[in-house]
C-alpha cells in the first residue's frame, strides 16, 4: 500500500459546493454542485456527477454552517463512486488567511462533535 502524503487530518462531513472551472478566456467552463463526503485544512473529497479531469484548476464555494468558503483548488484525483457519483479529491491552492479561520473553526467544531 502507498504512504499517506496528506498534511492535515480529515473530517467526515457533508456541505453542499459549487465548484467552477474556468476556461482560458475567463468564461465559466464548468459549473457543477456536489457536497463534500470529508474535508481538512488541505483540500476535499467531492461526490459528485461530473468528471474533472486530474491537474484540473477549480474555484470551490464550500457552505461551512452559516459561512462560505471560497478557495481555489486542483483535482488531485478522480474514482468512480457509488450509484454514477464520481469522487473527487481536490487539493486547496489559495485559501485566504480568514476563510483559513473559518474552516479551522468548522473542523475543530466538528472533530469535538
């Protein structure tokens, strides 16, 4: 079996994204809904319907409670999931100092629960 690379541990938990892909021009290539199967400091896995190629850059709008988090991300992997979901880690690139806060609240919140 391959070694955990993961920084920061996850968090089983269920909010709805909205996920965007844009193309080179600006124009939203891609606009999907999903909701997060678990989620951590460094990214999330998504279940959703559509396939996001791996190496993929995404904008990522995650509902944490009463906040949104807005961050940019890359599709680190792809699996087929259960009843034609597919499963999508997605690796965080740009998360702001206060959005940064808020999941660390959420998390923290959540592992206490």
């Amino acid at each position: 079996m391959g070694e955990d690379k993961r920084c920061y541990d996850r968090v089983h938990s269920l909010n709805l994204v909205s996920l965007s892909k844009y193309s080179e021009d600006g124009y939203v290539a891609l606009a999907e809904l999903g909701r997060t199967l678990d989620l951590s400091e460094g990214g999330i896995r998504l279940e959703a319907f559509e396939v996001i190629p791996v190496g993929t850059s995404t904008r990522l709008r995650i509902a944490l409670r009463d906040d949104i988090v807005d961050v940019g991300g890359r599709v680190a992997y792809v699996e087929e999931g259960d009843d034609n979901h597919i499963i999508t880690g997605i690796e965080f690139l740009d998360l702001s100092d206060q959005h940064r806060q808020v999941l660390r609240r959420f998390l923290s919140e959540k592992a206490e629960s």
